[in-house]
C-alpha cells in the first residue's frame, strides 16, 4: 500500500510539473492581454499618443478638412502639426482609449458590436488661433507665434465653419475586419477561463499530492518542493533566456506584415508591442518568482517536520 502510494505520488508530481510549465506562462500571457487597463497602460508607456497617434489624427484631420467649402488648405504639414500641438491635454489618449474600450466591451460580450462617437466639436473652441509656425528643421518649442495668412486659413475661423459638424469620429471611420473581431471575441471567451482553470487544477493535483503521499506533512511537502522549486525555475530560466530572441520575433514579423503597407499602424503596434512583450516576460518571471518562494516554503516546512519527527 505505501509503494502504491509512493507511486501515485510521483506521478501526480509529474502531472503537476508539467501544468506549472505549461499554465505559469499560458496564464500570464492571457492575463496581460486581456486586461483593458494593462492594454492602456502599454499604450501609455509606449508614448504612442504623442507620437503614431497624434500623426494619426493628423492625417484624419487632413483628409476631413479639404472637403469642406470655403477652407483653401494647401497641405502643409507644418500646419497641422500646429494643430495638433494646439489639441488639449490629454485629448489624443483620451479618444484612443474610448476606442479600446469599445473594443473590449465586444470581446467581452458587453455589446454586439464595437461602437463608439467621439464628438470633436469642443476641440475647435480650445485650438489656438495663432499657432506657431517653424522654417524646415526647425524644434516647434523654439518656434514664437507668427500670423497666417487669412487667405490660406485662419483657426479662429474654425469653430463658426461648419467643420464641428463633420468632426465626428465613429467605428465607420476605422476599417474593421468583422472576421478578425469575431474569432477574437471567441478567443477572449475561451482564455478568459484559462486562468481559473489553471489555477484550479494545480491547487487540486498539489492537494491530491498531500492526501496520497505518506506522512504528507513530511513526505508529501517534500514532493510538492521537489516540483514547485525545479518547475517553476525553469519557467523563469526560458522567460530570461528567451526575451531577446521572442521580441526580435515578434518586431520582424510586424515590420514584414504592417509596418510596409500600414506605416503609422504599423509603427504604433511596433511601439506597443515592445512595451508588452516587456511587460508579459516580467509576468512570468513574477509567477516564476511566487512558485520557488512556495517550493522553498514546502521543503522548509517539511525538513523541520522531519527532524521534529526523527
């Protein structure tokens, strides 16, 4: 009966060695990238808004505007980025993020769709009406406020022409693919679950260790640190081995499949996805972290039980 035992014991270590190695990088992975705040939080860290995403709205600005009447706009970059210096505080992140969680609402079946409106009526009234405008090669904070010429385009003009009808940013104005949103939200469905299962599971095969083993609180700590510690070491071993050659994966494939037909997506998923490959390998190494400090834990107990009991 004890060999039995012995036997089951070992085996269920087995099981529960390969579900650390498995579900300890697996769970922080879907953790990271489900998580609405920790996806803005990249976005954030990145400076994706002062950069891609005001770049962005420029050239949406760009496209808007010419096709309103009475506005002789005649393409000059330096222009719009006086415009969008000129933008509030925070007002590029606020809409980015509006546009997130819209996205996550769908994925996670809060909505049927991603929808959202983003008024941009109140921006015209804070843009200033005389924003400076710097010679080629020139810093913009070195730039003093200068005139323009009424004839090609004046910003105090903007909030009475008609342009605050049309400066309305909704879902329509970003090429969604359905498709792609669909098989994410059926992935978000499945992963968000994942956690919970894997936690489960290796909460049950760690007790069912201890209920097996004989004289569990001696023998069956001792199995249970003999797994945790080695396991969960060698999680954290891959994450630190793998960083260099997993984030330079991850920017050739993004710089092969979007950045040359999509630049300034491409560009921003570039930033963003830096920021989270960063951020999910301190994840694991975190998860790897807590499980030797419980292996440590298990055999500390154990030894001390064992000489309390020999």
């Amino acid at each position: 009966m004890k060999a039995l035992r012995w036997f089951c014991s070992i085996f269920l270590a087995l099981i529960l060695a390969i579900a650390l190695i498995v579900f300890l990088p697996t769970t922080a992975i879907v953790q990271q990238i489900t998580n609405v705040q920790t996806v803005k939080a990249w976005f954030n860290e990145s400076n994706a808004y002062d950069d891609v995403l005001a770049s962005a709205f420029q050239e949406k600005l760009q496209e808007m505007v010419p096709q309103i009447g009475n506005f002789p706009f005649s393409g000059d970059r330096r222009l719009f980025g006086a415009i969008v210096r000129s933008l509030p505080d925070d007002f590029v992140e606020n809409t980015f993020e509006t546009i997130i969680d819209a996205h996550f609402d769908y994925f996670y079946g809060h909505k049927d769709r991603v929808e959202f409106t983003i008024n941009l009526t109140d921006i015209t009234q804070s843009l200033n009406p005389n924003p400076p405008i710097c010679p080629p090669g020139t810093p913009p904070e070195s730039c003093a406020p200068s005139p323009i010429n009424p004839s090609r385009f004046n910003l105090s003009q903007l909030p009475n022409s008609g342009i605050s009808d049309k400066l309305t940013l909704t879902e329509k104005d970003i090429k969604l693919d359905d498709e792609n949103l669909a098989d994410i939200r059926k992935f978000f469905t499945i992963a968000t679950l994942i956690p919970r299962f894997a936690y489960g599971f290796i909460l049950l095969i760690s007790i069912s260790i201890l209920a097996i083993a004989p004289r569990r609180w001696r023998n069956g700590l001792f199995i249970l640190g003999f797994t945790w510690l080695p396991s969960t070491i060698l999680v954290g071993l891959i994450a630190l081995g793998s960083r260099a050659t997993s984030l330079s994966a991850i920017q050739t494939q993004l710089n092969s499949a979007i950045v040359r037909e999509e630049p300034i997506t491409g560009t921003l998923l570039l930033k963003v996805a830096i920021i989270a490959h960063a951020s999910i390998m301190n994840q694991i190494i975190f998860l790897s972290g807590v499980g030797i400090i419980f292996g440590l834990i298990c055999l500390a107990i154990a030894t001390i039980r064992w000489r309390t009991f020999d």
